[in-house]
C-alpha cells in the first residue's frame, strides 16, 4: 500500500459520512458528531438522499454532488448498498474509506467479495467492514462511534475487536494516554495488520505499537511488517483463540506437539515482537512505553515504605524472569547517610513506613545514581504517619526539577511507582512528572519487563551467529531421489532407506541399516554385528504404522543371532494381531547404540496451516507427548537462532554436565537444527520430519529412528515468490542469487547475498574503504562504521531487502551493492560501495549491472538512488545504465537518479 494512500486515512483534507439519518442512535449521525466535536478542521460533509440537513449539516444527495471530493469516505449504509457506494467513490476519486457496516458475509460471490473487487479496481483502500472506526487524534479525527474520543499521544492501537478499541481508550483516557492513531479492522477485507505496521513503522509521531490479534490474513507480508517495525520501536501484540478446540491431528509426534499457538508465538519471538497475554498485560505494556523507552539494563531497584509489599515485587520480578539490583558496598554507604538506621540495608529498599519526601527523594537519587542500578520502582503503602498525595506530589516535583535542571537525569533511567493507597490523586502528580503508575505491584513489575524483553529481543536477533563447518554441504540432488522413492499420491510416508539417504544428504548421523522381508533374513544381517560383539535391533517396517512401539514393533538388546530370529517372528505376529490392515514391508536390522552417556532428544519439521515449516526440538523418547517438553522455531535458523531454541526447553538443563556425565554436544545439536532447516528450505514436498530419538553424548548426535510425510508440491498454491520455498513465512537465503561475477577486464569474482555470519568480513571491508569514498556513500564523514550498523546490513528480511557482495577467492569482501524495496515492491532504493583499491576496475559496473537483473526477478518496478553531484564516476555509470537523472529540489548538491526495472 502507498503511503499516500493511508495518509488519506490518518491525515485526510476532506472527510464524508455516507450513510447518515435523523435518528438519534443512526450510525452515520454519531460518526459525523464525532468528527465535528474531535476537532477536524478540515472540509466535513454527510451524504443522505433521503435528509436535506443532519444535525445542522446541510447534506447532499450524492458523492458525485461534493466539491472538493473527500480523500477519506465512512460508509454505514445498508450491507447491500455498499458495493455501490464503493463505486461511486471510486469513481469520484476517493482516496480511501472506512466501511462501518456489518453483514456484507465472507466468501466467493458474497458482498465483501464484491466491496473488496470495487475497491482494487478503482485503487481505493478500504477498512473493514464490520469495523468500530478510526481514531487519528493528532488530526482531529474520530471517525468511529467509539463512546469517547482518545487523547493525542504516540501510541498506535490496531484492533481486530471494536470492544477491544473502546475498553482500551476508556483505559487509556482515565490516565492521561494518548494515541497517534487507532484502527479497528473489522473483517479485513482490504488493509491488514501487515500493511498498517508498515506504516506506523515508519510515523515519526508513533513510539510503540500496540495490536489485538485474532487472525493473519498475509504471512509472509505480516512477518516481513512485523521485523521491520519491531526494530524501529517496540511492538505488543495480544492474540485471542490461545486454546481453540479442535487442534489438528498429526500422525508423528513433531506435528502432534506444533500446537498452532505455539507456532503463533514462535512467529513473533522471531519477528522480535513483544507477546502479551491478556488485556491487563496489554495495559501495563502501554501505560509504560507512553512515558519510557527501551532499556538494556535489567537491575531493578525497589525502593518502599513497606518491607513485606517490596519483598512481594522482587518476587514478581524473579517470576517474570527480571533481575533485582545487587546494591554495591559504596552504595549501601550512601544510602545509611541519608536513611535511618532502621533501613533494610538491600534491596528491596525499606525506608521504614513514616518516610516522607526528603527520604523518598533521597534514596531516589542515590539509587538512581548507582551504577549497578539500571531502573528504580517506586511504592508507597499507606500509614498513618505520612500523607500518601503529599509524598507522590514532592517525589513528582523532585524529579521535574532535576531533569529540568540537568537535562539527562540519572542518564535517564526509568522510574516507575505504585501507589497503594489513594491511587488516583497521587497518579496525577506522577503520571505529569513522566512517571507511569500502575494499580498492581504485577502492573508495575511487568511493564518493567517489557521494556527489557523488547530490548534484549532485538540484540538476540542481531547477534552475529557462527559460520557453519565448511564441510557442510547438502547434497540436495540426492535427497531429491530419495524423496521419488515415496510411493503412491497425496500424504504419504517415505520409506526406511529413502529416509536414511535423505538425513544422510543432509550430513545427518544415522545407524547403517538393512531392510529384509523375513526372520531368516534378518538374523544373516545380524551376524556381521552380533560377531563384532554388539547386539542388534529391530523394528517392523510398514508405511501404515506411525508409531511402532505401540503395536510391539520395536525389539532392542538383540545379543545372539538366535534372539533376533525368535523376536522377528514374534513381532510379525504381534503386529499383525494388533494392526491386521497394515501393510507389512519387512524388518528393519540395525546395531544396538552403545552410548552410556547419551541424552534422548526430538528434533523434527512440523507443518503449520498457516505458517508453512516449524522447526521443532525438546526432550525425546516414547514419553515425548506426555512430557511436552519442547518449543518451536520458524525457519530459516542459523546457529543463534538454533541454540535459543534449545535454551527454551527444560531438556537444556541435562545437556550440561552433572554428577558423572560429561557435557553433551550442544553445538552438534545446534548444526542438526540447521540441517533440518536448511533441508525444509530446500524440499517443500516435506510436510513432516520426526527425529526420535536423536541421541547426543560428548561424541556428537546420532538419529536412531526417524519418520518423513510427504506431498507433492504445487507451486501455484502459494503466494509467488522469486526465491527459496514460498511456503516458508520468512524468506531464506536466496541461493539462487549465488554466481559469477565476470568484469570487463577479465577478472572474475563471485557474488552472493549477504548472510549474518558476515559481520567480519564487513568488518575488514569497510576498513579498507576510504574516508572519501564513505562521504560520497553515506552523504557525510564517517569516520568508522558502527558493529550495529554493520549487525542490520547482515540481518536482512530477503524479501524486501537485497545486499549483493562481491567476493575474492577467499570469500573476502570487495563491493556491496544493495536495494531497499518498498513493501509493495514498487519502488527500491539502491546503493553500491566498492573497496576504494579495486575503483575504476569494472567491478562497479559488473555489479550494478547483477542488482538490476535481481531487482527485475523480484518483480521491483523501479530503482532510484541518491548520488552526490562531486560523485561523477557514479553519475556517469548511471547514464550509461539508462538512469534518468535530475536535482533534488531539496538539495542542490544531490541528483536523484532513476530506472524503470519492470
């Protein structure tokens, strides 16, 4: 969606209600109320055919009538009547609108479907239908019937719940919060909650975003809207539907344990959006970035007049995985010269219950001063030995004066407080101070906690991971063929020896194997182990049995080739008693895993419905289900991302070492999540992938049993993507953009996107880049370029981001070339550096020729960039490409250049 578009939402110069009556309660006549009283000041019409005048507003009878035509229209006709009014706006040129009304239906042939074709036919943007309105405070705008308008601030609200919308504003109101803008998205028919994080993205009057969800109508475009927001600014989201009835049924254990939940909130772990659960969450998360920012620091000091209430807070804290401050000797000195001697002498900070305002300030700056502290949570209970307001007024007072004063108080720290007796008067003082309240110690301490999630989030997911071994290197023609040893059509389940080919093309460990049809067979193939002095395993073979223990199709500690007989016969009679309809393919032989050290895990690939390929991991064994002890990661993973995701289970704790066990081999854990990852990248057609056990000791991993679902894939039934499996919801590394880069010189480098292992050579490359040459890329002096700068420029969102390197033989940086694509891929924004000693060599040009064909296979319709006027060896280049070029308006000392892509 342009942006022009939803300006017309949020910022519209002209505004109509179509739709209004006479009758008091009439939708359309509270709507035009509202925006009359909010305090729009722009052009306000109301279109009746029936009612000349409407609370004093003189009507008109058509769209077509109104002069200028309104940029945003609010529709509250009648279900049938909307396609039609669509239309006529459409036709009048509206911009965009926002259709109150409710029982348009869903469905192929329905009136939504047909509002919604209008709409895309005369490119006019729609909310709704079934919507409670929005809310643009800082334009004056309340086009809802919200039951009271909300206040300006620089919170954004999107809501899939109109009671959500009025709950929330009745909240905020009462404390003083504001929003920069507040949509209810109805049925969704049109704009998402995709698109609008997009936008407030990028509102420089937005600070946090907060959403309820109940839906995702575009994975792919939602996860994309959701990275790039929650880097700019903290995103909450609560989610309704948390245990829907009915989860789908999967026949291996990875899919039983892929909950669609749970798949929702590994979504927005990787999209480093901040999940809430209920409302109250949700309010203590938004009365605290209305005031704070995002901090690093965990420490929290607890400073009160009531010993027991702060103890109770360092509780919640501890529960919500928050850190209480450890007070430092000289910090303990400062505080008895100010305190009496009655103070708890730790955190929690006791003052003793007749504090007033010089101790409560007193301590205030002391804490506020200690370097081991990062922020400070303020309680007052009541006693009858001071006065609850007066203390709250002094402590607001205090703190407006210091920072006043001195600008950075205490660095900024945040200050919370809770107010156990008269709460609203003392909110007052506080809250105008910048000071957020909260009814609850819980409010309090987890608002706290949301400021630190969010930023500890956001380094997690910037953190430069490992490289993988140099030996890794899937061979994925291979696991091709194992995957057309599937037989038959739809779902299906791959047979033993296509399932060990397929982990072993992924240079996973398995146990060598051999398939026979009877018992006689299965003892020879013991011999040769048996022999050696290990003993054998067995298990039934059949495509219709997901779980062979169940049915008595497993057979361990097999020590003599006797044994292996006896127990082949007797399991094909237990199975086929227990199963007579399964088709029995044979017996599986393999050696006995001798590993005294071993820990059972699961490591698998579930298939979301909506999310495409999950990659899950958690403690294994035939009690995998009732355990549950197991968390979810979307794809694509690299090794960070990996071992997070081991640290999210309970099983992590036993890969330590403890008592006489060595440590196990988590990094040989980590690689195996990768492989899975990188094995569901490259073959959509696998629904399922069931490691259970996956073994690991001190020696590394090793798979004893694995099952792999397939289906065949039919591209046209995902969204078209350029790159990689479009069934993924985040997009992967675009191998396909790998190559070689040929100069017109003759020398030859490789090209490939970036990937986040990169930072060390970006490192090393831009170190090698001239002071000049950084001037003319980056519009002013660098004098060096920051690990966060170059943290982003690895972490990328390949679907809307391209960073081309090129690369000597030793996979060492030489030039960057890269394009920023709108999220409607209308428009990208190129740039390209060189290492300054390889200039005038055609490496540039070779280069920027490679981006152009990339952006024209992503489907980017233009490209344009920013050159400096003394940059003439760029401008050049972008002649001879067939850039037009012309002065910023704005800066004289600025072309802009631009080329038609698509």
């Amino acid at each position: 969606m342009s942006r022009e578009a939803l300006d017309a939402l949020f910022k519209p110069a002209s505004i109509a209600v179509i739709g209004a009556s006479t009758k008091s309660q009439s939708l359309g006549r509270v709507i035009a109320r509202n925006l009359r009283t909010g305090g729009f000041s722009g052009p306000l019409d109301v279109v009746s055919p029936k009612y000349p005048r409407i609370d004093g507003i003189r009507t008109a009878r058509s769209i077509a009538e109104l002069d200028p035509v309104p940029e945003l229209v609010v529709v509250t006709v009648p279900p049938a009547l909307v396609p039609r009014v669509l239309d006529e706006a459409g036709s009048a040129g509206v911009k965009a609108a926002v259709v109150i009304t409710a029982g348009l239906g869903q469905g192929e042939g329905s009136l939504r479907e047909q509002a919604s074709k209008i709409a895309r036919q005369h490119g006019l943007r729609l909310v709704g239908p079934n919507c409670l309105g929005i809310l643009s405070p800082l334009a004056g705008i309340n086009a809802s019937f919200a039951a009271a308008p909300a206040l300006p601030g620089d919170l954004a609200l999107l809501a899939q719940s109109g009671a959500v919308v009025t709950t929330v504003v009745e909240w905020a109101n009462q404390r003083g919060i504001g929003f920069s803008g507040i949509v209810s998205l109805g049925d969704m028919a049109d704009v998402d909650v995709g698109e609008l994080l997009d936008y407030f993205a990028t509102d420089s009057a937005t600070r946090a975003i907060l959403i309820y969800m109940e839906s995702v109508r575009d994975v792919r475009r939602f996860m994309s809207a959701a990275r790039a927001a929650a880097r700019a600014k903290p995103v909450i989201v609560v989610k309704a539907g948390r245990h829907a009835a009915g989860a789908r049924a999967a026949a291996s254990h990875t899919g039983a344990l892929a909950g669609s939940d749970a798949v929702f909130d590994a979504a927005l772990r990787r999209a480093g959006v901040l999940r809430v659960y209920d409302m109250e969450e949700l309010f203590a998360a938004a009365n605290t970035l209305s005031s704070l920012k995002p901090t690093a620091g965990k420490r929290l000091a607890i400073l009160t007049n009531g010993g027991g209430v702060g103890i109770l807070a360092v509780d919640r804290l501890v529960d919500l995985d928050g850190e209480a401050a450890e007070l430092s000797a000289q910090t303990r000195e400062r505080l008895d010269a100010v305190l009496p001697d009655t103070w708890s002498h730790s955190n929690p900070v006791d003052i003793v219950g007749d504090a007033g305002v010089q101790r409560y300030t007193d301590a205030l700056d002391v804490l506020l001063e200690a370097p081991e502290v990062d922020a400070v949570f303020v309680v007052h209970v009541p006693t009858a030995l001071a006065a609850p307001v007066e203390v709250a007024e002094g402590l607001a007072r205090h703190v407006r004066a210091r920072r006043e004063r001195e600008g950075n108080y205490a660095a900024g720290k945040p200050i919370l407080a809770c107010w156990l007796a008269q709460e609203q008067a003392a909110r007052n003082h506080l809250q105008a101070a910048g000071i957020p309240t909260y009814r609850t110690l819980t409010g309090a301490v987890r608002g706290f906690v949301h400021l630190t999630q969010y930023t500890e989030a956001q380094q997690q997911l910037l953190a430069t991971p490992p490289s993988l071994p140099a030996d890794f290197s899937p061979d994925a023609e291979r696991a091709r063929r194992a995957l057309q040893m599937a037989e038959g059509s739809g779902r299906r389940w791959l047979p033993a020896a296509a399932v060990h080919d397929l982990l072993a093309a992924y240079g996973i460990p398995s146990l060598p194997m051999v398939i026979v049809p009877d018992a006689d067979a299965a003892a020879a193939a013991a011999q040769p182990w048996i022999d050696a002095g290990q003993r054998a395993v067995l298990k039934i073979v059949s495509a219709d049995i997901a779980h062979k223990s169940d049915v008595g199709g497993v057979a361990l500690n097999l020590d003599t080739v006797e044994a292996v007989r006896r127990a082949a016969i007797g399991m094909f009679d237990r199975v086929r008693e227990a199963l007579p309809e399964a088709r029995i393919e044979g017996l599986l032989v393999q050696p006995m895993v001798e590993r005294a050290h071993a820990r059972e895990l699961i490591a698998g690939i579930a298939d979301d419905p909506l999310f495409g390929p999950v990659i899950l991991f958690g403690a294994g064994g035939v009690a995998v289900e009732i355990e549950k002890d197991t968390a979810l990661a979307l794809p694509p993973l690299h090794l960070n991302l990996a071992d997070e995701l081991i640290g999210r289970t309970r099983v992590e704790r036993r890969l330590a070492a403890y008592r006489n066990l060595p440590a196990a081999d988590r990094g040989a854990v980590a690689l195996t999540l990768v492989k899975l990852s990188q094995l569901a990248s490259d073959l959509p057609e696998v629904r399922e992938l069931d490691i259970n056990p996956l073994l690991v000791d001190e020696h590394g991993v090793i798979a004893l049993d694995a099952r792999v679902l397939v289906e065949e894939f039919d591209p046209a039934s995902c969204p078209r993507v350029p790159f990689g499996n479009p069934r993924f919801a985040i997009a992967a590394y675009p191998k396909e953009m790998e190559g070689d880069l040929p100069t017109a010189n003759g020398r030859h480098f490789n090209v490939r996107p970036v990937r986040p292992d990169d930072e060390a050579r970006l490192r090393r490359f831009f170190a090698a880049v001239t002071a000049d040459d950084l001037r003319q890329r980056y519009f002013s002096p660098m004098k060096s370029v920051s690990p966060a700068f170059i943290a982003r420029l690895t972490q990328i969102d390949y679907a809307r981001v391209i960073v081309l390197l090129a690369v000597d033989v030793g996979d060492e940086v030489v030039g960057i070339a890269q394009v920023h694509a709108d999220p409607e891929l209308e428009e990208g924004e190129y740039a390209i550096l060189l290492r300054s000693d390889l200039k005038g060599q055609g490496l540039g040009w070779a280069l920027m020729q490679r981006l152009i064909e990339v952006s024209k296979r992503i489907g980017l319709k233009q490209m344009t960039g920013q050159v400096l006027r003394d940059n003439t060896s760029m401008l050049a280049m972008c002649r001879q490409l067939g850039f037009a070029i012309r002065p910023d308006p704005e800066d004289a000392g600025i072309a802009l250049v631009e080329l038609p892509v698509n």
